[in-house]
C-alpha cells in the first residue's frame, strides 16, 4: 500500500514536471544576446549555434534529472499539502518574470528594436494560447485514464509521446527524418520503456480499448502540443526568444489562473494561496521554471527529437543518481534500456551523418 | 511453481539443443548439387546462392524453433529418462548417415570428382576435430558455472555468445561489419536479453567475478568453434559440402564416444544403448540431425552473423507458438525484446546496403 502511495503521489506530480517541461517556455540561461550572435558572419555562426545548441540541451537534461530527483527527496521528507495548480501558476509567473528580467536587460544593452520589442499583432500571437490549451485537455484526460490504467502502468504509456512526437514532428514541421533515424527512434521507445520494467509492469498489457485509445490521444496531444511550439517558435527566427516566451508564458498563467479557479478555489480563498509550501517546494518551482526555459531554449536552437532524447537521457541519469543518493537498485532491465538508448543515441548522429 | 519448474527443466535440454545447434554439421536439406548450382553463370549464379541462403536460413529458424517446442512438448509428457550422452550421439550418427547417403546420390548422378571424393589428405582433415574439441571443453565448463549461476541467469548470460560470435567473425575471417552492423549486433544481443527477462532474471546481477569469466571464457570458446567452422567449410568452397560435414560428425561421434564412456557407460551397460527412448526422444533426435546440417548449410552459403539472427528468431518464433500450444503468457518484455530485435534486422540488412 505504502508502495502504491507514493507511486500515486509522484504520479500527481508528474503532472506537475510534464506540464512544465512540456510547457515548452524558455528564455536564455546565459544572457547571450541571440541577435549578437546571429549577426556574426559564416563559420562562428555555426559554431556559436552549435555550442548554443550543446548548452541548452546539457542544461535540459541536467534540470529534467534533478526535478525527478527532488520530487523523491521531498517525499522522502514526508507527505506535502500545497495545491500543485498554485504551484504551476508559480512556475509560469517566474518564467514570466524571468524572461521579462532578461529583456530589460537586453533592451538597456541593445535598445529596443523590432525583434526584442514586447507588442505584438493580433497575427502573431493569436497561435501563442494552443499549446497551452492543448496541455489543459491533455491534462484534464489524464483524470479519466486512470480509471483504466494504474501509475505505474501510465508511466510506461507515456513513452507512446516518443513515437507521436517523431511522427507529428515529420507531419506537421515538414522535416524528414533517416530510415536509421526512424529506427533509432523506435528503439528510443523500446529502451525507455525497457529502462522502466518492474515486476508488476505487465499489467499493462490488460489494459482495456478505450485506455489504449485515451493514451495514444494523450500522446498525439502531447506530442503536438510540442510540435506546434516548436513551429510557433522557429516562425520567426530572428524575433527574440524572451519575447516569444513571455507570450506563452503569459497564457500559460491565464490557463493555470483557470485551474486554480475550478479545482482550488476553495482551499486557496481559506488557506492562503502559498498554504503548505516548504523549501523544497521553492527548490521545485524554481528547477521547473529553469527546466521550462531550458525546453524553450532546445525548440529554438535544436528541436523536438533533440528535446526527446534529452529527456530520455535525463530518465537514464535520475535513476543512475538515486542509485547514489536513495540507494535505488539498478536492475537488468534498466541496464538493457540503457544499452539500446545509448545505441538509438548513436545511431541518430549516424543517420543525420548519412542523410 | 510450475512455471519455474518448466523454466529449469527446459534448461537441462538446453544443452542438447545448444549442442547440436552449435555442432554445426550439416548436409544440403534438399538434393540439389552444389557444383551443379556453381556451374551455372552470371546472374543466375547470384540468383541460386541468394535462394539457397534464404532457404537454408528459414530451414535453420524453423528445425530451431520447433526444437524447443519439442522440448517443452516432452516435458509435458512427463519426464524422460534417456542418457543426453547417447542422444547426441545418435545425433551425429544420425548426420553422418544422411551426409554419405546424398553423397551417393551424387556419385550416381556425377560420378566421383576431386571435390566430390571422400577421401582426404591429412592437411584438409586434420582442422577438424578442432571444433568438435572446442565444444567439448565448453561442454565441461558448463558443469562447472552452476556453481555460480543458477539455470534461469544462465540462459541470460548466453547471449554473451552474440556478442562473441560478432567479434571473432571480424578477427578470425577478417570479414568487416559496418558501424550500423555492429549497433545491430549489439541490439540483437540487448533484445534477445530483454524477450527473456522474468522476475527473477535480476539474480544474474548478483553473480561473482569467476560466474563472469566462466560465462565470458564458454561464449568466446562457442563463439570461436561456430567461426572456425565457418573458415573449415568456406576453406575450399568447390568442396562438396556433405564431404566436409561428414569428417565433422566423425569426430563429433568420437567425442560424443568419449563423453558416453565418461558419463554414462554404467547405465549405457545396465540398461542399454537406448533406454528410456520414447517417440518424442526420436523426433528431437531428428530435429536436431536436420537443425545441425541446416546449421552446416548456412555456414556454407551464408555466415555465422546470419546463424545468430537465425536462431534468435527462432527463440522468438517459439515463444509465440508456445502461446498458442501450451496458453504461454506473452510479458511485456518480450514485446519490448521482439521489437528491437526485429529494428537489428532491419539495421543489419541497412548497414549491409551503406557498406
């Protein structure tokens, strides 16, 4: 019982990880200006771009393996009672307020200019609101799915995210990938669910239609969702990225504004908007704002697969760490994951290599 | 219980499966001439070896899948008394036989020519006991590393055999694999690890240092006997294939001789040769005699690479059937395993393209 607990537990926060790394907001995590660089000429430029692209995803895959990491330190400290939609709203007003910080700065360096300017047309922003739309419908789903499934075996669903998003990603930004990368692919999904295998994961395999339906129409959600910022994103490539994200961002607090609103209404008007938050909870709004941004920064300078494997990656290092900090066991199956992730790895810079 | 109890049974005819399978012997499955097939020219020449490797190829999957199901077929049976010595004897007998009786056949037909005369120089004959040898060392050690591993964690670290195989082929008949070739060989070695998982397949992390090296050593030494096989029969390839495998099974009925004598010769005295034989005992000795010249065949007209992806289908193969014949669960696992061992295949046949 005490087991399924916490599993349910970190299910719910869960929630709260995936609706911010998947929030797909950003803002630079050094303060390089983005058009100084883009303004220098033929080779730097691929090599700032290049450096640029590496930084954001290590610092991806680092703040995606810590948040893992402190939502198990803070269970381990005990049962939390904040209401995780203030903590969301939290998370999108300090990305907010971050990217604003970032832009003061830049317009004090640079002035401002048509790219870093903070008003928009109707034309431009009317696209900003779907993505985060799309999280709210994704998210009020997963209510429903566990009807059908339990946590440990949504868990191992929510790695069909990896094949939607190759798919959208093909279908709706139009670029190809290999026949090895599609396979890599494949075998991403394969070696991360592998990675996950527990002794009671073939439950899943009992899984009713209709939660095989509701989990295939949660990743196409997700995996869109992800896509569409991406092509939001890269629209205009020149348009400063603290702009871009302070629109998301901005809706993103008007859609978690509404779900406070409907689900804590209550608790928030008689125990405080902040009722129940300790440090850790702080160290986790603030690892799940920088790792918004840092997504943000992934669908600006590389794209969704890089976002993909980084976040597989991250899985990998979370339960390499605990093994030192929780004193986890590895088991056979996380080696074998491992083994075809770090294969599926290699085996996409081959393809891109190849193309 | 009663599954592990299949699981450790099946274990014990493990080794007469591997044996024969890695005995490596084989004799054409149908009587077409090889020289004949040679003589013809050109493209019809590309046409017969690419059909006939395809043929030997599915002949080996099949006789291996349907080998264990025999096996568990058996089981079911109730258990069988017959001494493993003298089965695999027969065995080779059994090869030796169908080997000499095409040979007349093909005397008849094409009267005696050098590739086609059984008779031998020291120099052709005296590599191959060599094999034969090989596995008998291997044979004894295997004795020895259930001090160490148990039967389940044993079967898991068999696949060290892939890996081995992979690497000798490359050292000893200098034949390259391309970098796409060797992630596919590691994947096939991860996937067909993963379709094996069960609950309790973690133990095998647990075994010491010496259950490693025995496990390390027994893999290079059946790798090495399969590959030295390969540069036996491929040494002269206008030979006539049911030559060569003729002196193979010689010495393998004087080792198998040997290893009656040692284990057995007590109860082959009391009770007879063939004591405890019943129908099923004949089928599986047929099936192995047919899946060892298959296996022949294959390293005539294809490789080793191609033996491993054979008889890891096959063990897919028999796990689906077993499905059917004996309500076998299918776990999630095997899944996860079926599919990257499936992209392996598919990655091999890609990389043989890009080379």
């Amino acid at each position: 019982m005490e087991y399924r607990r916490i599993k349910d537990e970190k299910e719910i926060d869960g929630d709260l990880i995936e609706k911010d790394i998947e929030g797909l907001h950003g803002k630079p995590l050094s303060s390089v200006p983005v058009n100084h660089i883009a303004s220098l000429g033929g080779n730097s430029v691929n090599w700032s771009k290049l450096k640029l692209k590496s930084i954001v995803t290590v610092a991806l895959t680092l703040l995606t393996s810590s948040q893992a990491i402190l939502i198990v330190w803070s269970k381990r400290a005990g049962k939390y009672e904040y209401s995780v939609t203030t903590a969301n709203f939290s998370v999108e007003a300090l990305k907010c307020a971050l990217s604003l910080l970032a832009l003061t700065r830049i317009w004090k360096n640079e002035g401002v200019t048509e790219d870093n300017r903070l008003s928009t047309s109707l034309d431009e922003v009317i696209v900003y609101p779907i993505p985060a739309a799309l999280y709210l419908v994704k998210n009020l789903l997963q209510y429903y799915i566990f009807a059908y499934v339990d946590a440990p075996g949504y868990q191992i669903l929510k790695n069909l995210n990896i094949i939607s998003t190759g798919v959208l990603y093909r279908i709706i930004l139009k670029k190809k990938l290999s026949e090895i990368q599609w396979a890599a692919f494949i075998l991403l999904c394969a070696g991360c669910t592998t990675a996950q295998l527990n002794p009671s994961s073939d439950h899943v395999l009992q899984t009713p239609f209709q939660g095989w339906m509701m989990a295939i129409v949660m990743a196409l959600l997700s995996g869109f969702a992800g896509v569409y910022t991406e092509a939001i994103i890269k629209k205009r490539p020149s348009r400063n990225i603290n702009v871009q994200n302070f629109w998301l961002y901005v809706f993103g607090m008007v859609f978690n504004a509404v779900a406070i609103l409907v689900q804590d209404f209550d608790a928030v008007m008689n125990e405080g908007f902040f009722h129940g938050y300790s440090l850790i909870t702080v160290c986790m709004i603030l690892n799940h704002a920088l790792s918004g941004l840092a997504v943000s920064m992934v669908m600006k300078y590389a794209d969704n697969i890089v976002k993909v494997y980084s976040t597989s990656v991250a899985m990998l290092l979370t339960a390499i760490v605990s093994v030192f900090l929780f004193r986890f066991h590895l088991s056979l199956a996380f080696f074998l994951g491992s083994t075809v992730v770090s294969v599926s790895i290699y085996l996409h810079s081959i393809g891109k290599l190849q193309r």
